[in-house]
C-alpha cells in the first residue's frame, strides 16, 4: 500500500484543474484514479478523475502512512478534452 501523501495527481496540471472543479475538499482529500471515458481512443471525450478522503492508520503495517480512504468521501468529476486541453503547459 502506498503512502498518498506525496499527492501526485495534485501536482499536475490537469489534476489541480479537476481538484478546482470539485470544490472545496479537505487537506487529506487526494486523487488516486483518472482515466478516459470509452472504449476506443476515438470515443475519448472525457477523462474522469476519482479522489477521497484518507486518514493514517495508528497501528499496524502501515502506520501513519495515508493510505486508509474514509467511508462515503469519495468524489468524482469529469474534465472535457478542451478543459485539459487549456490547462496543458504550452510548447
């Protein structure tokens, strides 16, 4: 299990762009999921973006590593091609 407090999806770009969208969220809150909506490349439309809650176990394995996702926070958004498309670092 991996610890979440490095937070990668909150460094980018387009994560920090689907972070907004969702509104407020906690300190702990952390995208652990994205990936295209559909089937074939040419139905790729969306890219969807899945975070939670987390909390960091006080015992066992894998104490005080943020890895425990807390029950009922998780959230979801989508982000057009066009909506990434403008947040994408220009060349």
């Amino acid at each position: 299990m991996s610890d979440l407090s490095d937070d990668f999806y909150g460094r980018t770009a387009m994560g920090q762009l689907a972070l907004q969208k969702l509104g407020p969220v906690p300190e702990n809150f952390r995208i652990y999921l994205a990936g295209w909506i559909g089937k074939k490349p040419e139905d790729w439309k969306e890219m969807e973006f899945v975070g939670a809650e987390f909390r960091r176990p006080v015992k066992g394995q894998f104490k005080g590593k943020l890895c425990v996702p807390i029950p009922h926070s998780r959230r979801a958004v989508r982000l057009t091609r066009e909506e990434l498309a403008a947040c994408a670092p220009q060349q």
